[in-house]
C-alpha cells in the first residue's frame, strides 16, 4: 500500500498565492519578517515588486492591507495566527472589519502543533477572536487540497476572510480532480448514523482515522468536515443531529469560542443533542514535539474514540 502524501498547509497557501497572482495582477502579499516561515517567500520570489516585508509589526501590517484594499487591491496580509489574530486584533477590527474592506488574512502556525514554539506562539483563541469581528468570514482548510481551494475562493469572496494554515505536515485525502469548495458549505465525508464528528483543519484527519477505528466496533460515524468556521453550515449540522442523534465536535483550538462553541449554539436553539466538544481545554500550550503535544492535549484520534463511546 503506498504511502499518504502529507503536506503542510502553510505550503499550500504560499503555492495557492502564485497560483492566484498569475491571473490576477491586484493580488498583493504582504508579511512581517516570517515570509521563509509562512511560505510567502515563494509568492516573493515570483512577483517581488508585489511582496511587501513590512517587518516585526503586525499592527501596522494590517493597516496597511486595509489602505491597499481601499485603492482596489486584493492584499493578503500574512503572519503567525498568534500575531495576526492576536496582537493586530484591535486593527483587525477597526481597520479591516468595521469598514468591511476585502483584505485577506493568511494566519500560519495555528493551534498547539506549531510544536516547539511553545505557549506564545500556539494560538488556541484564534477562531473565537475572528468569529467575534462582524463580517468576518473564517475558514481553517483540512488539507492541502482543500487549502488551495480556500485560497481562491478568499480571493473571489468581497470581504475581510481569516485563513488559519498549520506548520505540521498533515495527510493529503482529498481528490483534487473531484473537490469542489464552496465557503459556507460543509463535507459530509463518510456515511453513519450512529455519531456525527464534525472538525476542521488538522482534526479532520485525526476524525478520519477515529471513523475507521470505531467502524472495527460496530459504531457508524458520520465525518464532517467544517472548513468554514463562520458563516457555519447550520443545515449540514442539524441534519447531522437529527439523524444520528449524537455529536462531537473536534477541533485544534480551545473548546471555548471555537467550532463547538458555534455547533453547540446552532444546536442549543434549533435542534438540542447530546454532544462533547474535543479541543484544547481551559488552558496554555508548552514547547514539545508537534504530534506529542496533540496526544497530551487530547486532540489525536483516540480522544475523538473515547468521547464518541460516552456518548453512544
């Protein structure tokens, strides 16, 4: 049997940059000093009159993409989720969101497998900071196929878009010949009735595995893959819910604010189900080994096992 292709979505996304600018002379990227990092270096590399260093100083980064978005460009401003999510926020929502400007945030290193980075640099409070921005569309891509894809429809989409990408090289399952994205839209990606897990980004290949071992006890789970975390596809979820009464939610990011918090609300008012949330808990990251940390933090597929079994 041949071996899965993995590839890293931070990669994918300086790959879909160059794809895009080919057709598209409006398409600008801008970075702060980590374009080797968050594989801007690539995009630099091809069009380096319209790559933008704007060094340690996110903030201003971000203000900037918001002036270039206003004279008509299409600029996808780049950093670490920690640093354009977190430390730009205020600019985030007060230059790009408040006046709904078609900037594009390509945010790398997203969640506890940025790994040795340790606590300052895991950001597990991504989601929750851009669900919060009115207008703000989130989207956390699975694979490297589904990267790509994300990239463009960023790009065609009008209006500010958060796009988390990972440092870990993670398993390539989609069919590029066959995989239509559409923001908004959830992937049903198994059959079963007798669990739904839903996740997004990395988790999804985590739920995937967690599907094939509960499969070997007789438990049917439903995969779906969410990659647009806002606006969330409230009909594939409580279709979900009605027919396999049970979800669990999975996610590389803390269980506050995130994708279960947006299922658990959609689910709360409009069809109430047993369900547990697997994610990062109450608490910080430490440096360590990418896939060791996912194990301790409870976010491989064996965590997903368990709290499908208390459920079903």
């Amino acid at each position: 049997m041949s071996e899965v292709k993995k590839i890293a979505t931070r990669d994918s996304y300086g790959a879909a940059l160059v794809e895009l600018a080919k057709d598209h002379p409006d398409v600008v990227v801008l970075d702060a000093d980590l374009a080797a990092a968050t594989k801007t270096g690539v995009f630099k590399k091809a069009y380096p009159d319209r790559h933008f260093d704007c060094g340690i100083a996110e903030s201003n980064m971000m203000a900037t993409a918001a002036g270039m978005a206003a004279m008509g460009l299409v600029p996808f401003a780049s950093s670490f989720a920690m640093f354009a999510a977190g430390r730009a926020f205020e600019q985030v929502r007060n230059s790009i969101g408040y006046p709904h400007l078609n900037v594009k945030i390509g945010a790398t290193h997203g969640g506890i497998s940025v790994g040795e980075d340790g606590a300052s640099h895991q950001c597990c409070e991504d989601f929750a900071l851009m669900r919060s921005i009115p207008g703000m569309t989130v989207l956390c891509p699975s694979d490297d196929v589904e990267a790509r894809a994300a990239v463009k429809a960023a790009y065609a989409h009008q209006g500010p878009v958060y796009l988390r990408f990972g440092r870990l090289a993670v398993p390539v399952f989609h069919d590029e010949a066959n995989f239509k994205f559409e923001i908004g839209k959830g992937e049903q990606l198994t059959e079963g009735n007798d669990v739904a897990i839903i996740a997004t980004g990395l988790e999804v290949g985590e739920a995937l595995t967690a599907a094939e071992q509960l499969k070997n006890e007789g438990i049917q789970a439903r995969v779906i893959n969410l990659c647009t975390i806002k606006p969330l596809d409230e009909e594939i979820v409580i279709k979900a819910a009605k027919e396999c009464g049970a979800v669990v939610t999975c996610e590389e990011h803390s269980i506050l604010g995130g994708l279960g918090e947006a299922v658990a609300a959609v689910l709360g008012e409009q069809c109430p189900t047993k369900m547990r949330r697997v994610g990062v808990k109450d608490v910080f990251g430490h440096s360590g080994p990418a896939w060791d940390l996912l194990e301790q933090f409870g976010l491989r597929s064996d965590a997903i096992v368990a709290a499908v079994k208390e459920l079903v």
